[in-house]
C-alpha cells in the first residue's frame, strides 16, 4: 500500500494493517445494508471513507505505529479537518504515547478546538503487535472489531442503538406490534395528538399514549425542534431509524430462514438478536398471528409469547405488518458518486 499524500517515510506493514482494518470492519458490516460504505480519497490522512443512512457521516482517520513525535501533528490535523463527522486515531499502546497524546488533547481543550474533541475516538493497540504473525493480526483485528463496533459502529452510525434497547422494546407489556406499527406511523406521518394518531395506527387513543410515552422516553422518538413548522410534535430519532430498518431488515429476510448475510448476522450479534429465532411466519403451534383481541374467535385465548429476546422481536414485526398495517423499510442506502 503506497504511503498517504505528504508521509515523509514509507508505512511499516502494522502501520499498513491498522489502517486497512479499519475499513475492511466498516465495509464489513456494511453488508446489513443498516448502511452504505464507500471508501473516499484519502488526501492527507492514512484512511477516509463515508457512511450513510439516514444521515450521512465522514469519517477520516490517522495511524501511529513508530513516531511519537507525530502524535501532536496527527491531532491536530485530524481537528482541522472540517468535512469529517467522526475522527478516528489508532495508536500503539505505549506510555509515551499516552503521554504524549493526553498532553496533546489538553492542550486543545484550551484553545479554539476544543469543542471539536467530541468527534475525536482513540483506539490503543498492544505494543508488541507483529503484523507478521497471523495470531497477532488475527487478535488485533477481532480487539479492533470489537471496539469500532461498540464506540463507532452502534454509537455513532446506528445511532446509538443497544442490545438493551432492543431488549427493553420487544419484551414491552400490552398489545404486539403495537409499539413497532407506532415508531413507523411516526416516521411516516408525524405526530399530531394521541385520538388522530390512534386512528391511523387502529387503535383507541389510550393504548396509543402508553407507546409514544414508552417510545418517547427510550429515545426512539424524540421531540420535533419547531413542532408549529413541521405540524409534528415528534420525530423518530436516529436511533429508531436503526431499529426501524433493522426489523425491516429481518423480515425482508424470513426466507432464509435465520441464514442471513454475514453483515446483518454481526450487527444483529451486536445486539442480542439470533436471526434463527427471528420466525416471522408464526409457525409455532398454539400462536395466533392476529394480536387484536376483537379479532379473536370468541374464544379470547391470548398469544402464547415465547420467552428470549429474538422470537419477542419477531412476534413484534409480524404483527405489526399483519394486524396493525405497519410500513417498514427495507433499507438500501447509497452515497453518490460525486461524494468522495
């Protein structure tokens, strides 16, 4: 791999692998189609590439392997950078470095950059690392997976999306697909008052506050900055949006049965999902696809609710798309071409 634009010397091969790890994760998972990757021009920095969902976010990034002396020059490029939403730098672990970088970053916080440390994210790789070993790339690459996963991945990109929110949202008491048929009615048409948004998702007004209270307070909607302008007193957060084109995700993918593509497979990982007991055709016997009591036969058995997490989400999508009406993306993001 050539050196990026201005490097004085040439990359070692750790310096090299760090940074197109960095990348091959994000490409990676990219392949949920939760978001578009796309590498971009590199120009000054030793990795960049742009992410896209609903939003779109520029990532650029800078490497240290051997040359503490270029940890201040690093930070303050990676600052001065005005496109980039997130900056990342990977540094070898040492004390110096820590030093160095800590005395760097206090420095900042004293000057006009300081409000631009917020996009900054660190990641520390052992000092011993030896990209000749394929015990050590392979360790390095699954600690540096990890951390891009949880720092950048869920809480930038998705939005800040967790296993416990997901958790929290497909185990709520009271109707199934209730929750989910509202967070996509917000996303479709707003919110305007509890009796006229209980009509458009088939349902009376209080069950309707109880989930845009529930929504409201985890985060996956969240209040409209000018209500007046927009006619909505609500919009879905960034964080809805993951959650929304996840389960969009999973039931355009129910005929593979839980054998989903690699990228959807991690990012579900990542969130306490197995996409084997993600059923979403109802096949258990004594389940009642319809949720609705007034749908019932007379007979008024209840749907016998499986206990983890994963068939809990399931049940909550099906019946959102089959009783409630719901309308849910399956997401396919791009970046245009002219973006680089």
């Amino acid at each position: 791999m050539a050196a990026h634009e201005g490097a004085a010397v040439a990359e070692s091969v750790e310096h090299a692998f760090l940074s197109d790890s960095i990348l091959a994760i994000l490409e990676g998972a990219s392949e949920s189609r939760l978001y578009a990757y796309k590498e971009a021009d590199r120009k000054r920095f030793d990795f960049a590439c742009d992410l896209a969902t609903n939003w779109r976010r520029a990532i650029s990034g800078q490497t240290l392997w051997k040359h503490t002396e270029g940890i201040d020059k690093d930070i303050r490029m990676l600052l001065s950078e005005a496109e980039s939403e997130v900056l990342i730098y990977v540094a070898r672990t040492t004390m110096k470095n820590k030093a160095v970088l800590y005395e760097a970053i206090s420095d900042y916080k004293r000057t006009g950059l300081a409000s631009k440390l917020d996009r900054l994210r660190v990641f520390w790789v052992p000092e011993d690392f030896d990209a000749d070993s394929e015990e050590h790339r392979t360790l390095v690459y699954s600690d540096l997976q990890a951390s891009v996963s949880k720092d950048l991945l869920l809480s930038v990109v998705l939005g800040g999306i967790t296993a416990r929110d997901v958790a929290s949202f497909a185990t709520w008491s009271g109707a199934v697909g209730l929750s989910l048929a509202a967070l996509a009615e917000v996303g479709n048409s707003g919110f305007q008052n509890y009796t006229s948004f209980g009509k458009k998702v088939g349902s009376s007004a209080g069950p309707v506050k109880e989930r845009i209270i529930r929504l409201s307070l985890t985060g996956f909607i969240e209040r409209t900055a000018e209500p007046a302008r927009s006619g909505s007193v609500y919009e879905v957060s960034p964080k809805g949006y993951a959650l929304m084109d996840l389960c969009g995700r999973l039931s355009a993918e129910r005929k593979k049965c839980g054998l989903v593509d690699p990228g959807l497979r991690y990012v579900c990982s990542l969130l306490g999902i197995e996409p084997e007991n993600v059923n979403l055709w109802s096949l258990f016997p004594g389940w009642i696809r319809d949720s609705n009591p007034k749908n019932w036969d007379g007979v008024g058995v209840p749907i016998r609710q499986p206990g983890d997490v994963s068939s809990r989400l399931a049940m909550e999508i099906d019946v959102a798309l089959n009783s409630w009406g719901a309308s849910l993306p399956d997401p396919c993001y791009e970046i245009p071409d002219a973006v680089s």
